[in-house]
C-alpha cells in the first residue's frame, strides 16, 4: 500500500479508538449521575457541584471527554500499527476490520483499568459497581483473590498470547519491531503504573544545623501501633524507629481536626490565638501575623519544603514559610475535579503513576481514594538529594491515608480484612451524617480493619523515609519526628466513628517519638503531658534558633536530653465545628455544616463558615484540660453548662476559664447574643 493509504488506515485506527472511548466516557458520566440519584446519594457538596458550579463541572467533564478521546486515538493508532495498517483491505472487510480495531483498543485501555483497579479499589469500587453483579465479582476477583501481583502477573500473560496468536494468524513474526513493540508495551504496562520515582543520588552532606524532617499522618491512634500495645503487625518500621527514639505516651492535640491542628502545630499556639478553629476558617494564615514554624527557620537559613496529601494548599504555602510545596488545592473547584477524575475510570490508570499525578494533581486530594504513601515519600527524597547538601532542611510529609475512608492500596490496603464480607465497607467506609449507625459485628470489624491496613501503608512508607535518610547518609545529621494531626474513634463508646466531635482519649491522644541525631538522647518511654503546639520550640531549639514570644508551647528538649522526667504541662482540647447531631444531642444548636457554611469566591472557592455563626461556633465548643492527676471538661448545652470531672481536677478551673470559657459567656448565650439574625423571607 502507498504511504497515503498507510496513513488513511492509521488515521481510521486512530478514529476508532478517539470515538470509542470518548463515548465510554460520556456512558460512565451519565451512569454515576444516574446511580447516585437512585441511591438518594446526592448529598450537599454534589448538589453545590451541579448548582453554583455547574459551568465549570460542565467544562471540566468536557475536558475529560475530549482527553479520552486524546487516549483513544493514541491507542487506536498503537493498535492499527501493530495489525499492520499498511495493508490493503478490501471494501467488504472494512466493517471487520473496524470491529476488530475497535475489540484492540478496548483490550488496550482495559487493561490498565483492571490492574489499577486491583491497586486502588475503592478508587474503581463505583465503576464496576455500575456494571452490575458480574462486575461487581470481577472487581472482587481483581482485588481480594488475584491482588495486584496476581493480576499484573495474569494481564501480561494474557496480553502476550492474543498478541502473540494475533501475529501468528498474520505471519508477521517476522517483522522483528512488532515483537520490540509488544515487549515495550508490557514493559510500560509492569513499570509504568507503579509511579515510583527513580532513586536520587546522594549529596555530599552539608555541615551546621541539623536537617529536620517532621511525619504526620492524618487521624492516627497510638494504640494502633505496635509500640503503642497493638496485637497485629501493623506498624513494624515505626516500632523500629520508636526503639532509638524517645516516644510520649501522653502526647495530644489540641484540636481534634486537621486544619486548625496544623495552625496550631505550625506556630505552637492554641486555636484561639491562630485564630483557625474550625476546619472552614476564613483565615488562610494565622492572626496578628504570629510566626510560623517554616517561616523562621527558612529566614534562619533552611529550604523549607511540604509533601502532603491532607492538607490544603492555602495552608502550606509561601505564606506560611515553605519555599516549595507540593500540596493538593483545596478548593471546591479542585473537589469537583477529583471527583470527575474518579469517575473517568479510562484515564484514572495513568493519573495515578508518577508522571500522571504532575499532570492530574487532584488525584492527590478529594475523597482520599487515590493517595499513595509512597508518592510522598519519593518526593522527600529526591527534595533532601537535591538540598541537602548546600543547605539544611526542614521538611514536612503529611499522610492523608489514615482519614476516613481508610482506602489504603494494595498490598496493605486489605491485609488485615476477613475473607469472605460481602457489606458495604468492602474497600473503604464513608462518613454517614445521616446518624445512621454502623452495626456492630462484622460491620465495624471491617472499618477497624482497614484501618490497620492503611496505617500498614503509611508504615512502609516511613520506613522508606529513614532507609533513604541512611542511604543518602543524612541519618547522623536528622532529626526525625513522627506524629500527627489528632486520633481517631472507632466504635469505641457505640457506633460512631471519625474525629472533631469528642475530647476522650482515642481523639486527643497522638503518637509521637523524636529521634536526634548522634544517639546522645533519652530514648524509651515518657508519660509527661505533652501537647502538639510543644512541637515547634522543641524543633526550634534542637535547630538553635531563637523561639518567639507568642509561642505559648514549651520546648521537649529537657525531656529528650534527661534533664527533666516532667515538665508540669496541662493538655488542652476544644472541639471543632459539629458535623451533626449525632454525636452530643444535647449541644448547643446551630444547623447542620452544609447550612452553617458557604463557598467563598474571593477565597479561591473555598467552603468557609458564614461569619453570623463564627461566633455561635466558637461559644458551642467542648473543652477539656488535664494533667497527670485529672481532668475536667466543659459542655455547653441547651439547658445550662456541664463540668464532667475526672480524677483529681483540683486546680484546672482557673486553667479552664483562662482559656476561653466563662460563666459570663454562657450567660450572653442564654439571651440569644451568639445567635445570628434571622434570616428575611
């Protein structure tokens, strides 16, 4: 055939692939639109997205239809070659010829699909879902019976033999560069989708103040790991860490929720002076421009930098002190991109590699179905490869995995789960502000489970980190701290679960170990009363640099070195914003967040608390302060405030009162001063 017709035949091939998968997509759209619907799942943030933003959810589905059309005709025109598109066809094949292109591309794109699904299956759990029972067991089989091993191992068999059959029938064995071309493809196919960065070389080392890299990982309980009395192996490389490090078994938040956690962690204030309480804070930097953590030690000479997957971008940006990040947007238009990417299951595969998440960022935020630890921790080491050596650094990675839904992937992601469940927390478990409760038995059984998995995941990931501190020999020069945002409930008083609600134990309590550089340090156990906001002097003085006066935090480094066995501290927690009324009916009452809250367009379309209700929000919070003798906790409620005590609390009421509670408050609450005006017809 004549180059002409070639490149007509290629460009049919192409044409093929670009129209099939385009008309996939718009199916899976309209399908997931369709299935939400039905199921009466068409909560306020899918509703806000097909309401205040439905031009831009319009244009961005669009965008994705046209991109898998862009896929499509790539690999319409990769399986047209391979066929042979040179060869001529008469006019009555065209038809079979145009029905077995089209049978290529879609092996061609299913492919991927199937091992990613084995990877992240609560990513593809909807999906297969929507293709009734039989997909919804080959989901399982892909999952649960092959896992990823499996079925990478079953796809490349499968793949080789109709490719090898498909040459055979057509004698083109002897072309040598359609054999090249499918060993490449496998090649691509095996590699490609893990998205693990090739290994940085290491740097020559720098002298002077230590490197500083601080791990958090999202709504982690320390009686969930191994160091902290858990049964099951769910944390073997931190118990390694936690044997030369010194851990503190009574460390806490002071706030049960991530986004004002991390204020308070980043300036070693209380929610109150950061003015960042609630997780829809207008605020996107502390008040009274206190200074941050990042922010002193950059002017002190460090390259500050973030890597996380839970925390919002307007929270870890230049104006917090970190020269680089890489941080999710935390906006809703990036939520409603996330949840569009989702519902693209052709395109999803190659979102999830390395190269793939530079080009779709919001695989990494939204619902937290696609985050990989290990993503994280590549880009830590390839950020201390290149700095380090010049300069010290002061590094953040912050793992979302252990959030709610718990969606860890494979290996770890099912690890720890029972055979045979057939509910509905097969892969993950979703918030419910229903208030319906999840039954107890193999119900909560699972939840716990994948729990355990995904701090399984995060686990491997720290060890990562401190395999890649020795090997880039920066381990005799770091200090190394793992910790996080606040705990988590899981069925431990009923059914409920999550965070923000409670100030018991398993919300407020934290793990928390530091290992110095040099082995001069205390290591064991400490069960002084510590809290998050001490984190930041503690880090300053090991990095000699000068603390601020507006830190009311205190330094652990006496703890650390064995001059003091305790330092006097009394915790503190206060609630954030109910969710619902599930947890406390007795509160004070305000609406549910989706009435409580709005989107802020001069915000970068953030979700923010409607500023009649700051307020009101604030005046309802739980709060409760403790020492090692007792604690006492103060609830607001409809009728009047109650004092819940605990042990010896002798001493902690004027502690209580000089940090934001007074009768005098609840007596203006009582007359209506915290409510916002009624709202006109």
């Amino acid at each position: 055939m004549k180059p002409a017709g070639i490149l007509r035949q290629l460009a049919a091939g192409a044409l093929v692939g670009a129209l099939g998968l385009a008309l996939v997509q718009l199916l899976v759209f309209w399908r997931s639109h369709r299935e939400l619907e039905l199921a009466g799942a068409r909560g306020p943030l899918v509703l806000l997205a097909s309401e205040a933003f439905a031009d831009f959810t319009r244009d961005r589905a669009l965008a994705l239809v046209a991109q898998n059309a862009a896929l499509g005709g790539l690999l319409g025109f990769l399986v047209a070659l391979w066929r042979g598109g040179g060869r001529a066809r008469p006019a009555r094949d065209r038809l079979s010829w145009g029905l077995r292109q089209a049978a290529g591309v879609g092996l061609a794109a299913a492919a991927p699909v199937l091992l990613a699904a084995a990877v992240y299956p609560a990513a593809f759990e909807m999906f297969f879902q929507s293709l009734g029972p039989a997909g919804g067991r080959l989901h399982v089989l892909l999952a649960e019976s092959l896992g990823a091993g499996g079925t990478l191992a079953t796809l490349a068999l499968a793949v080789a033999a109709a490719l090898a059959l498909d040459a055979a029938r057509r004698g083109v064995w002897g072309l040598p560069w359609r054999p090249a071309l499918m060993a490449l493809a496998l090649a691509i196919l095996a590699a490609g989708l893990t998205g693990k960065a090739a290994a940085p070389q290491p740097p020559t080392g720098a002298a002077g103040r230590p490197n500083i890299v601080l791990v958090l990982a999202d709504s982690l309980r320390p009686d969930f790991l191994g160091f902290g009395g858990h049964p099951r192996p769910t944390s073997p490389n931190l118990d390694r860490l936690a044997a030369g490090s010194l851990v503190f078994t009574n460390a806490s938040t002071v706030i049960p929720r991530t986004a004002a956690s991390w204020a308070s962690l980043m300036t070693g204030c209380y929610p109150s002076e950061t003015g960042i309480r609630t997780t829809f804070s207008r605020r996107r930097v502390p008040r009274d421009g206190l200074p941050t953590l990042p922010a002193l030690l950059a002017r002190a000479g460090y390259h500050t930098a973030v890597f996380a997957d839970g925390i919002e971008r307007h929270l870890a940006d230049e104006a917090w002190g970190f020269e680089h990040s890489r941080v999710p947007d935390g906006d809703y238009k990036a939520f409603i991109r996330n949840l569009l990417l989702l519902a693209s299951p052709m395109l999803l595969p190659y979102a999830l590699t390395g190269p793939g998440r530079r080009l779709w960022p919001e695989v990494d935020g939204g619902f937290w179905l696609t985050t990989d630890p290990d993503h994280l921790s590549s880009l830590l080491a390839g950020c201390l490869s290149e700095h380090a050596a010049s300069k010290p650094v002061f590094a953040v990675v912050f793992f979302a995995l252990c959030h709610i839904p718990y969606a860890a992937p494979s290996p770890e992601g099912l690890a720890f789960t029972t055979p045979g469940y057939e509910g509905p927390n097969r892969f993950g478990r979703f918030p419910d502000l229903t208030g319906r409760p999840v039954p107890p038995g193999p119900e909560q059984a699972r939840v716990r489970q994948l729990y355990e998995g995904a701090i399984a995941s995060v686990d491997r990931a720290v060890g990562r980190i401190a395999a890649d501190l020795e090997r880039l020999g920066l381990a005799p020069n770091t200090v190394l701290l793992f910790s996080s945002d606040h705990g988590e409930e899981l069925f431990d008083a009923g059914d409920h679960f999550g965070h923000g609600e409670k100030l018991d134990r398993v919300n407020v309590n934290v793990p928390l170990l530091i290992r110095l550089p040099g082995g001069g340090q205390r290591t064991g156990k400490s069960d002084a009363v510590v809290r998050t906001i001490d984190l930041a002097p503690t880090l300053l003085e090991l990095a000699r640099v000068p603390r601020p006066t507006s830190m009311s935090g205190a330094s652990l480094v006496p703890l650390l070195e064995g001059r003091a066995a305790d330092l006097g501290l009394t915790g503190y927690a206060e609630t954030d914003l109910w969710l619902s009324d599930v947890v406390h009916p007795e509160r004070v009452p305000y609406p549910n967040f989706q009435l409580v809250c709005e989107v802020d367009r001069s915000r970068g379309d953030r979700m923010v608390l409607k500023r009649d209700y700051e307020r009101l929000v604030d005046f309802a919070k739980y709060r409760r302060v403790w020492n090692r003798r007792g604690s006492l906790e103060y609830r607001p409620t409809t009728a009047e405030p109650h004092w819940h005590r605990q042990g010896d609390p002798a001493g902690l009421d004027a502690e209580l009162d000089r940090l934001l509670v007074s009768r005098f408050s609840f007596e203006r609450a009582k007359r209506g001063f915290y409510m916002p005006p009624a709202e006109t017809p």
